[in-house]
C-alpha cells in the first residue's frame, strides 16, 4: 500500500501536537489518482536494471525462462507492467541443490592489521567485489563495533563472480582511503531454488487501469458539512484528528472494496467533486 512522506514523519506533521505519539492516531489522506499511481497499487513496475525486469523481459519472449536463486523473486504481487504492457507472472519452483554459500566480514578497527594472505587497496578490487561493498563502505567505514562491522553476503561462487575473497581469498586485508580493515570469509550451507517463469499478457496500461476504475471506483457524494470539512481537508494535505465526521466519513469507504487493506488501514480510489483520488486511511 502506497505510504506518503509525512506518515513517515514528514513536514506535514509538524504542525500537529509532539507530547505522545510522533505518528498522528487516524490519517485520512487523498492524493491526485493519476493513472501510474492507480497500477502502483495492483502491479508492479519493476527498474529495467532489476532481476524483476530482466525475468519479464526474457520470458515475454520465449514460452518460459528457468532462474536459479535463494528465494522467490515475486513475493507481493503475480502482475508486472513492462515497457507499456501489463503481465501476469507465474513462479513454479521445479528444482533445489545444496550449495555452499560465503559471506563476508570485515572489522574496521581489528586489533592487528598486519596481513597474512596480503593486503589489497579498495581501488583495486575487481568489479565483483567493488559492487557489494561500494556503498556499505562509504556509509559504515567511520562506525566501529566489537568484532565484524559489516557482514556482506556473497552467495555461492557461481553468483559472486570474478573476487578475490570468494570461494578462496587471496587478501585478508583492505585498505580504504588510509584505513586498514581485517576481512574474514565464512561459509554456510545454503539451497538455491530453480524457478520457472512464464508471463501472460494482461492488458496495455491504460486498459489495465480503466479495469481497475471499473471494478474499484465509487464516488463520495451526499456528505454532512463535518463529513465534508474532514475530505477538504484530506485533499488539501491530509486530516489527522480523531473525530466523529472522521470516522462517519470512514465508514462510507467500508461499504465499498479497497485497492488493499489490513484491519486498521486501507487505499480507496474515490471521485470526490468530479476529480478522482486515491485515498489512504488510518484509523
């Protein structure tokens, strides 16, 4: 369910009370319904670079394509939109193997750099370890805790590639801008599932979206002046304050069917005042 920036603690709290609870107790929030934002709700629009994208791209092409990985790729949603186009996924799991996986540890502060294997310069590292490590290093070098600062999985060696610490390291010491860092290899058995995907094409977006409209949309209408002064207020920026024209307004949602809800939250897509928006609900 789509979340705006001020229910995580954006500037849009800050004008309500701070004594108690950061996060307000009920939030009615009505945001423009533009078509990309009614399929965020029931689909998924994978990055190009992304494993996601990648398994669509190549199974939209051939009756199926197999990827062997630790885990299901498609855990929240079976719809994928592509370049334009809205798929439905299958995910068959058809194969699983004991491997042996490696995970990697390095301790910005050990109590003796001196090198047994050898010591390598961060800029030096071979693409396969440079980007696992690029932005863990950058953003953690400076934090120290006893023992392993970061721990990096690398996978199995099929996965990580060309490394100079996995399967087998030849250095067990990095220097960083100065610093020297104690790195440690640890391996643990692990099972790497072979999954077959196959891709359906559903709909073009603006068809998927119009069935969605179909199916979900209702409009508000008929609303006492508090009920209207409460979904004013959402469409404006949003309304936080517990109330009876609150919960009244609430109500009218549960008479109809949400895009997504849990017992104390939910999205509607809703035509208020000749416009469509979508509606988040807390309460």
């Amino acid at each position: 369910m789509r979340r705006r920036e001020f229910l995580a603690g954006g500037t849009a709290l800050l004008a309500l009370p701070l004594a108690g609870c950061a996060h307000p107790p009920v939030v009615l929030d009505m945001t423009e319904a533009t078509p990309t934002r009614i399929a965020d709700e029931r689909s998924l629009a994978p990055d190009p670079g992304s494993d996601e994208y990648a398994v669509v791209a190549a199974a939209r092409g051939n009756d199926s394509v197999t990827r062997t990985r630790r885990g299901r790729l498609f855990y929240d949603t079976d719809t994928v939109r592509v370049n334009g186009s809205v798929y439905a996924v299958s995910e068959t799991r058809v194969d699983s193997t004991d491997v042996t996986a490696y995970e990697l540890r390095i301790d910005f502060n050990p109590d003796d750099a001196t090198p047994t294997l050898g010591e390598i310069a961060y800029a030096n590292l071979p693409p396969a370890d440079d980007r696992r490590l690029d932005e863990l290093i950058e953003s953690e070098s400076k934090r120290t805790v006893e023992g392993a600062d970061i721990v990096v999985t690398y996978g199995t060696p099929a996965e990580v590639g060309d490394s100079v610490f996995v399967p087998d390291p030849q250095y067990d010491i990095l220097v960083y801008e100065g610093d020297r860092y104690r790195v440690t290899i640890t391996s643990r058995a692990s099972t790497r599932k072979t999954y077959r995907y196959e891709v359906t094409r559903i709909a073009s977006l603006s068809a998927f979206v119009d069935r969605i409209r179909e199916r979900y949309r209702f409009t508000l209408s008929g609303l006492s002046e508090a009920e209207r002064d409460v979904v004013d207020a959402a469409v404006e920026g949003g309304y936080f304050q517990e109330s009876d024209a609150f919960h009244s307004v609430v109500e009218r949602f549960h008479d109809h069917d949400a895009l997504s809800r849990t017992d104390s939250d939910g999205t509607w897509l809703v035509r208020y005042e000749g416009e469509e928006y979508l509606a988040d609900i807390e309460w």
